[in-house]
C-alpha cells in the first residue's frame, strides 16, 4: 500500500489555478488553515471555493485569490462576521453562489455519490432561487407531487481538510464532538488532501477512539500531511480550541499589516513562530 | 431545587401561562423588584416553546436562550437542548445525546425542531433577511449569507427574536429573502411545514394572525404603547380590538430566571428598561 504522506508544498504543487476547491471544517472550526498559508504562498489563484466559510474563506478573499465562492455563509463564529469576505463581497470581488446550509450538504452528498443532484425542500420561496437562476426545481413522481429544489452536485477537483489524527496511508480520524463534512468533502473531490495534527500507525488510530471516529479512509485519499496547530486560529477539539485572542487580532487588523506579519514568512513553520511571538508579546 | 428534575418544575408556570397575554400589566407578587423589560422578553420568548412537546429548541441568542431554558425547568420540560456544539444536554449540562450538523440539518427537515433566530430585516409576512443589505450583487453591507434560513422556514416552526424594535429591522421589503415568509411560502407551495409562531422584540410580541397571515400586534410588554410599537415598526401592523400586556412572569419564574438561569444579568445588557 502506499505511503502518501507528502508536505504542505507538495500538496499545493498539485493544484492549478482556476481550480474547483472544497475546504472542510465549518466556520472557525478545524479548518485545514496550514494548507490554505501554504496557497497563500504560492502564486495559485481564480479559484472556485466550495465551503462552509470561516476564515479559509477571509484569507483567500483577501489575497485575491477567488474568483467564485460557493457558501451558505461565511463566520467567524465568536465574531459573527468575517471581515475580509465581507470587505470583498462589498466591493464585488468574487462572484457567489449562495446556497441554504441544507442545499450545500445535499450538493455535496450529490458529488460523493455521483448523482447530478439531489432533491431538497429548502430554498423555494427564499432568494436563493432568485440569486441562482440556473437552480431547477423537479416534481416528485410519487402520489404527493411536491416541488422540490434540484440542487446540483458539488463536485470539486480537490478537497481540503484538516482531521486530528491519520496514518500514512489516508485513513484520518476526527476526536471533536462533529465530523463536520469532511468524509463528504473527500468523497466529492477528484483529489483529497489531508492534514492533520499527528501522523500515526495505523494501530495507533484504534487506540485512539472508536471505530466510527476513523471518518476519512484512504480509499477517497490523495495525500496526507502532518501539520501540528494546522487548524490555527480556528478550533480543533479536543487537541486545541479556538485562539481567539489572534482570531480578534485577524479580525481586526488591516489586511496589509497582518499579512506582512504572519503571512509573509517562506513556511508554515514562519507562521507558527510569528504567532508564538506575537501571544508572548501579549503577556 | 435540582436542575434535572424537570417535573417538579411544570406546575409553577401555569397560572398565567395560558395565553400571550393576561391584559392587566399588574404586580408578580414577589417580596423583590418587579421584572424589567429584559425579564418579559425572556418569558415571552419562553412562551414560543409552550405546548411543544420533545423537539428541540433551538435559540439564537442570549434572551432567547435564556427563554428556552425557562420553558424547559417550567412548563415544557420535555424540550431538548444542545450545548451549542454537537452534544444534546440536560439542563445541569449532562450529555443526552449526539447531534453533529449533519444530524441537527435532519432534525430540521424532519420537524422535530423550533427555532428562534435573529433578523437584520423582517417584513409583515415574515420574510427575513440575515444575507446581506442592500444589493445582492454588491452589498453595502455583506451580513451573514443566508445559513440555514430557507431550509428552516419551510421544514420546522421558526420564531424571531429583535433585540432593537425598529423602522430598520421591520421593513416593507427585505433586501434578500433569507427565511421565507407567508406570501412567498404561498406563492412557492411550500406551505406544508410552513409555520413562524411568534416573533419577540424589545417592545411586544408579535405574530401572523392578521388578514392573509400579516404580521399582528399580539401583545405589548409592560410600559409600552401599542403607538411606541406602531412608530417602530416601517409596515402597516394588524392591530387586535383590544392589545393584552404581554403576561406577566410568576414570582417562581423570576426567581429562575434570577437566580438560576442568568444570575449575572447579562439579560439587562441585551436588552435595556
């Protein structure tokens, strides 16, 4: 079997601009942030962005890196809103696809399971169907007839996400209290990469928790890679809760200012450091 | 009093319980000061989840949350809650049960569940907007994005909450329908599991038992004018012959709400009076 195990940069020589991108996670919540530092130093851009938004979604937008964002919403869960997708939106620097929460799972569920769309009760009635003209509806060929919203699969060239733990082989297990979407994310992409706070044996991951914790198998795997506080600022339970004191720092410097601080550095390792002297300023 | 002893708590409520409004604004009968603004808005949004049964509530928000946890230790003790995360808890926070998005987004379409959310923008059919103000395709201020409003206002009973009554949150057109109101949820045909039971503000309760399910004045709180509510409010309101006070909190409920339930008083800072 093979061992797919590679660095940050190696996963992001595998993606083009132009590119159709998932990022799992939700929110603020384990998002697989150094794999998005790590698109951020290179020169990838006109990406599609398919996400329950949190600050992969900030970052991205305010490096200019998107050129159509798929989401039901973008936070910062503390703070309810993310500032630079809010800043980029009111200067309409990406186009939008803006679904209901309910329409992107089914989208996403459509993409893993290789159907051309799912039926949904939810958007009928809501703008969504007027800000997505291309939406259809179907009718259900049962006794009931009811109108449903046919929400197309979200299929993706490549997946992002962050997990807690996973072996050299793919298989990636999640400690905190929700999978989020991240197997979805897998199986709906052509390519998925995994980071994780700490590669392991493949024994370990059993010892670790049970059987329905291994979320992620190597079967819907592309590469796999370890980055310690990978989800950083945002959550990753149990390992680490959100930083929030940074995410407030994120939230409320200008662009410029804390890009040239913490993003400009060559490696994640950079990043890290930044960080670390930034919170021991702080005491 | 234990937390978790729900059915030692059902009886206290019921005396003024019965309907949005008792009419008479009058004295709670506690030795203590009487309930402040914030303290009607907790029980009123309490009242959202009377007669509910074993759904979830979900509150959005400090005094709604406050409310459902008032509802659950008086008179609905079989509604569940969630730590905010992915865990369903007991009132003394003992995990109950498991509730990840992806499963909390099925109790949604399978309408074992009632919210209470927020609004930037509501109209008088009780179209809500959380997206964003202004146009669509370039705001003048980006919100939230839609979230789970149009999956949630046509699947699960959805109430509101509006810390600030005002002309800039009741308007005659929302910017971009979020959660789905009467008319459209006609227009659209999803009516089925349509149902927006109450919304909440600082000033009144509200609900949509006006001509063609329009927004109504149900009742006001205590020391506001049904004039004070009709000024804050940019639509034409259903107005009832007679506008009741909303109820009154019984002396026990105060004390939960006091003593257990929000014994910091953030509920005062929500909400001001």
């Amino acid at each position: 079997m093979s061992d797919k195990s590679m660095t940050v940069d190696e996963v992001v020589g595998q993606l083009r601009s132009g590119m159709t991108l998932g990022i799992g996670g939700w929110g603020s919540r384990r998002k697989p942030m150094a794999l998005v530092r790590a698109l951020l130093r290179s020169e990838i851009t006109d990406l599609t962005v398919i996400s329950y938004g949190g600050p992969d979604v900030g970052l991205l937008a305010a490096a200019g890196r998107v050129r159509r964002l798929v989401a039901p919403f973008a936070t910062l869960d503390s703070i309810a809103l993310e500032p630079h997708f809010r800043a980029a939106r009111e200067r309409a620097a990406f186009a939008l696809t803006e679904y209901d929460e309910a329409m992107f799972m089914w989208g996403l569920h459509a993409a893993a399971n290789r159907l051309p769309f799912l039926p949904v009760r939810a958007g009928l009635g809501s703008d969504v169907m007027r800000v997505n003209p291309e939406l259809r509806t179907v009718t259900s060929p049962y006794g009931d007839g009811e109108k449903l919203v046919a929400v197309p699969a979200l299929r993706m060239d490549a997946a992002l996400v962050h997990l807690n733990r996973a072996d050299r082989l793919g298989n990636a297990q999640y400690l905190g209290p929700d999978p989020y979407f991240d197997d979805l994310f897998c199986e709906a992409a052509d390519a998925a990469y995994v980071s994780c706070e700490q590669l392991v044996e493949t024994a370990e991951l059993a010892k670790g928790g049970p059987p329905q914790s291994l979320l992620v198998s190597r079967h819907s795997v592309t590469g796999v890679v370890e980055t310690p506080n990978g989800a950083h600022f945002t959550s990753c339970a149990p390992d680490y809760g959100r930083d929030e004191a940074f995410q407030k720092l994120y939230a409320s410097t200008p662009w410029p200012e804390f890009s040239a601080r913490f993003l400009s550095g060559a490696t994640e390792h950079d990043y890290q450091s930044a960080v670390r002297t930034w919170h021991e300023e702080q005491q | 009093m234990t937390p978790t002893t729900g059915t030692g708590d059902t009886g206290s409520g019921t005396g003024t319980g019965t309907g949005t409004g008792t009419g008479t604004g009058t004295g709670t009968g506690t030795g203590n000061t009487g309930p402040t603004r914030a303290e009607y808005c907790v029980v009123a949004c309490a009242e959202a989840w009377r007669g509910d049964g074993e759904v979830l509530a979900s509150p959005m928000g400090l005094i709604p949350s406050f409310g459902a946890r008032l509802a659950k230790r008086t008179f609905s003790p079989d509604l569940l809650l969630t730590d905010g995360e992915a865990t369903l808890v007991g009132l003394d926070g003992t995990p109950e049960g498991w509730l990840p998005y992806r499963r909390h987004l099925t109790m949604v379409t399978g309408g074992r569940r009632h919210v209470m959310m927020g609004a930037s923008q509501i109209d008088r059919f009780g179209n809500q907007n959380i997206s964003c103000i202004g146009d669509w395709e370039r705001p003048t201020r980006q919100l939230l994005g839609v979230r789970g409003a149009p999956v949630n206002t046509v699947n699960n009973p959805v109430s509101y909450w509006i810390p600030r009554h005002s002309t800039r949150v009741f308007v005659e057109r929302v910017d971009m329908v979020s959660g789905v109101g009467y008319d459209r949820a006609a227009e659209a045909g999803v009516t089925r599991f349509h149902r927006l039971p109450r919304v909440v503000s600082d000033l009144a309760v509200l609900d949509f038992a006006g001509p063609g399910n329009a927004m109504r004045l149900a009742s006001v709180h205590p020391g506001v004018t049904v004039e004070e509510v009709r000024s804050a409010t940019g639509f034409e309101l259903a107005l009832p012959e007679e506008v009741p006070y909303t109820r009154e909190p019984t002396a026990y409920e105060l004390r939960l709400i006091r003593e257990v339930i929000d014994p910091r008083g953030l509920r005062d800072r929500e909400v001001r009076g």
